[in-house]
C-alpha cells in the first residue's frame, strides 16, 4: 500500500493529475483543483496518498494533508460517493469548510459542487453529519433553530447569485456567515453580506 510520494512532477494535466517521478518511477496522481493549481512542472512535491484498488485499476489520490486524505476517505465510505465526487468535494471546501457546511446544514454549500444536486446534497448532510461526528447544533437562548437558520443562510445565498456575485466570493462570505453567531435572521446576515463582499471589492 502507497501511503505518500516524495519525488519531482514531471507532468500535470487538468484531466489526469500529476505524474510524480520517484527515483526513477513515474506515479500518476489524482489531485484536487486546488492542489493541481500549486504544482508546478520541476517542483519537489509531498503527498500523502489513498491507494485505491478496484478489480480492474489501481488508482492513486494525492493529498496535501493528513486531514485532507482522512476526508476523502470518509467521503468515499458514503453511499453513493465515488472517488471522483469526493475529489470534486475536495476541490470546491477544504476539510474544515466541509465540516462548516455539515454543521450548519448547509444545502446550498453543497450543491456548489459540481455534480451534487439538491437530493443528493440533502442526503448527504445526514449522512455525513454521522461520519464526521459533528453534533447536532442545539439552539441557544434567543437563537434562530438550526432549520430556520439553514433556511436563511440558503436565501442569503440566492440572493447574492441573483446580484451578480461569483460563486467564490459567494463561498467565502458564506463561509464567514456560518461560523457566526446564530441570532440573525436571513435579511440581516444578507446585508451584512453585501458589507462584506463591498469591502473586498474595493
């Protein structure tokens, strides 16, 4: 079993990987968008790895870390995720992002991902819920409960691909909001949005 590559890319290809050359062997590795995006031809590169075997093709996936790796492995331990979903899901949150968006019930958030639809995206807020062992979130004195808030955080994030925004930037403010207090209603937390995406626009 490969647990990680140390060695120089001699090839990178949006479609295929990367191809990481170990004294003399040639790896190909499956890498997420964001990880494609840091290697460069010539560059020494570390990746812990996921050596998936199938009957009929063995498969490298490569991560920038521990964490990253363990995600994909409970990603592809869901029904219905294959590794090239998982990668998708990898490429669009960073392990700490996906438990962001888990928490809070976030259906919008993951339907951002190419290839997650609304029914897919519901399903996987359960049952991903379970496997990244993140608590039910418990409404506090005088907050919003958790279906009210995931309601409002989903609104926001309509309106906000209504004005116009990219979907990144619409990431990372929503992003911001889930990991604030639980008290704001969705007007609220949409105009605090738009400070926000005002601000790093400018």
């Amino acid at each position: 079993m490969i647990a990680s590559l140390r060695g120089e890319v001699i090839e990178r290809d949006p479609e295929t990987g990367v191809v990481v050359e170990v004294h003399g062997v040639g790896y190909r590795v499956q890498v997420t968008t964001r990880t494609l995006a840091q290697m460069t031809v010539g560059a020494t590169v570390f990746v812990h790895t996921h050596h998936h075997i199938r009957e009929d093709a063995q498969v490298l996936f490569g991560f920038v870390s521990r964490s990253e790796r363990a995600a994909f492995g409970v990603l592809i331990a869901t029904h219905g995720i294959g590794p090239s979903l998982a990668l998708a899901v990898l490429s669009t949150y960073t392990p700490a992002e996906l438990s962001d968006v888990v928490a809070s019930g976030d259906l919008g958030g993951l339907t951002m991902v190419p290839g997650v639809g609304k029914k897919t995206a519901e399903r996987l807020l359960v049952e991903l819920r379970n496997r990244l062992s993140i608590p039910a979130l418990d409404p506090v004195d005088g907050a919003v409960p958790e279906h009210s808030r995931t309601s409002a955080l989903s609104d926001v994030r309509e309106a906000l691909s209504g004005l116009g925004y990219g979907s990144e930037e619409i990431k990372d403010v929503m992003r911001d909001l889930a990991g604030s207090d639980q008290t704001r209603d969705a007007a609220t937390m949409l105009r605090e949005a738009l400070t926000m995406l005002g601000s790093r626009r400018a």
